[in-house]
C-alpha cells in the first residue's frame, strides 16, 4: 500500500515518509471551498494557498499586492473543504521580510485564525531569523527558492534562475540552512533540473518542484494553469490536463443562446 492510501490525514511527516519510500509528493494550490473540496476527493497529497491568488483570484499582476487578511480569508475556505490533505499556507509579501518578531506574529495569526497546517515562505539565509523563530513556536514550515515570484521587482524577469554558478551555490548553501532550520520540505521553483536533482539528493527533507524537472521529490501547480482555465499562461514546465477555458465558455454561449431561445427553462425545469 502507499503511504498516501495509509494514512488518514497527510501531515508534514508523512511527506517525510513519502520520500523515503520514493513516493513522488503531487500538490496543487487552491484559493476556495468548492475547488479545495474536489482536489482533496481526488487524492491530492498537499494543497497550497498560494499567493498566487493575487495573480489569478484578484487578477493583479504579481503577488507582491495580497495581503494578510485576503490570504487568511482563502485559507479558511480551502480549509473548510479539505479532509486528507495538508493545508501550507503562503505567508505573504510584507509580513515576515525583515522582523522576526512581525513574521512570528503573522505565521501564528495564519495558524490560528485559518486552522491551516504549515506555512510557507520565500528566500534563504536572508529570512533565516524568522524561519528559525516560526519553527521554534511549533509552525511548521516550508521553504520556497529559486524564482521567489515576491521579489519580482529585485529579479527583473520571471526567467529560471540559478544559471550561473554563484547562484546556483548560493541555492544548495541556502537549502542546507532551511534545512537545519527545521523546514520540513522545500518548493524549488524554476531552475535547472540537474540543480534541482543535485539538491533534493543532497536533503533529507522533500523538494517539490515547478519547472525544476523530474527529480525533485513532489511537483507543483497553480490548479488555474493546469485546469486551462488559464489559457494565456504557457510556459515550458506547464502541462495543461484540461482546457477548462473552452468547456466553460462552451456552456456559457449554449446558457446564453438557451435563455435568448426560451429553451431555458423548459416545463420540466419549472414549478
Ligand atoms: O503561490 C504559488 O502558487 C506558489 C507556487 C507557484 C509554488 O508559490
């Protein structure tokens, strides 16, 4: 039997397990009851509240936007829907950058105000302080490297990172650090595959990747990419499953065209 048909509820140790026995980690994100409630029934291992919200709930540009309060709302209606997965929580931009004390205080309102499992934070040594602080309170933690889409604005460019090697040596450093801070799993996220097979074999902890390739211990979506609903979004590491795009605009024309035609709602449809 597989570690995920085991268990009752997915906890971060069973992510642990999972690597052990080779068991490949599948996480989605999710922002609402309705879409949480099906990726759990549909086996899913990990649902992340992204703050990828910000992009595809509020239709800003980046993540840099979403707030405290906007990501505690999601994380309470993903954690209305979910029975077996673990809940990770994307602590947003601003609110553990710089003061521990400001990130504690965030990362326990998640917790508590969301019922949410664990939260996860972009960077390495540069927020180490306030890692080691959430940890030490009994949060547990993922860690996000590579492209940390919340610091666009330093980037330039959403292209792969870690190309060169001060990079890419800085990421394996950084990883070992969030590691021995007590991260329990790590997302890596648009670099070199065999950086990020060099990494994942070097912790004991899982990676999850996003365009990292297919050594990594788990993968990662953005559910919207990879349902098409998203249907401008396609870069590289994307396999879109569906095109949801297309199934729905289908049923909206054929709504609108049944209620233009008095077809909807025929007498069998009526009281
Ligand atoms: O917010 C998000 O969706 C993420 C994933 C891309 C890993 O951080």
């Amino acid at each position: 039997m597989s570690v995920h048909a085991e268990v009752k509820k997915v906890t971060t140790h069973t992510l642990l397990r999972m690597k052990q026995a080779g068991e490949k980690i599948a996480m989605l994100t999710a922002y609402d009851y309705s879409f949480a409630t099906l990726l759990d029934e549909a086996g899913i291992d990990v649902l992340l509240v992204g703050d990828s919200a910000s992009n595809v709930m509020a239709g800003n540009e980046t993540t840099v936007p979403i707030t405290l309060e906007h990501m505690i709302y999601h994380a309470q209606c993903v954690v209305k829907g979910v029975n077996k997965a673990l809940v990770v929580v994307d602590m947003p931009f601003g609110t553990y950058q710089g003061n521990s004390d400001v990130a504690l205080a965030s990362a326990i309102r998640i917790m508590k105000e969301t019922g949410g499992h664990s939260v996860k934070m972009e960077g390495g040594e540069e927020i180490l302080d306030s890692i080691q602080k959430i940890v030490k309170a009994g949060i547990p933690v993922m860690g996000h490297l590579g492209l940390t889409p919340q610091s666009i604005y330093k980037f330039g460019t959403y292209t792969v990172r870690a190309k060169e090697i001060a990079e890419a040596e800085k990421l394996k450093a950084d990883a070992l650090l969030l590691q021995e801070a007590g991260c329990f799993a790590l997302v890596l996220e648009k670099i070199p595959a065999a950086l990020a097979k060099e990494v994942s074999e070097s912790l004991h902890i899982p990676t999850i990747g996003i365009g990292a390739g297919k050594d990594c211990d788990g993968q990662v979506l953005v559910m919207h990419d990879m349902l098409g609903i998203n249907h401008h979004f396609k870069p590289r590491f994307l396999r879109q499953y569906a095109n949801l795009h297309i199934v729905i605009t289908q049923a909206v024309q054929q709504y609108v065209a049944d209620v233009r035609a008095v077809d909807f709602p025929n007498d069998s449809e009526a009281y």
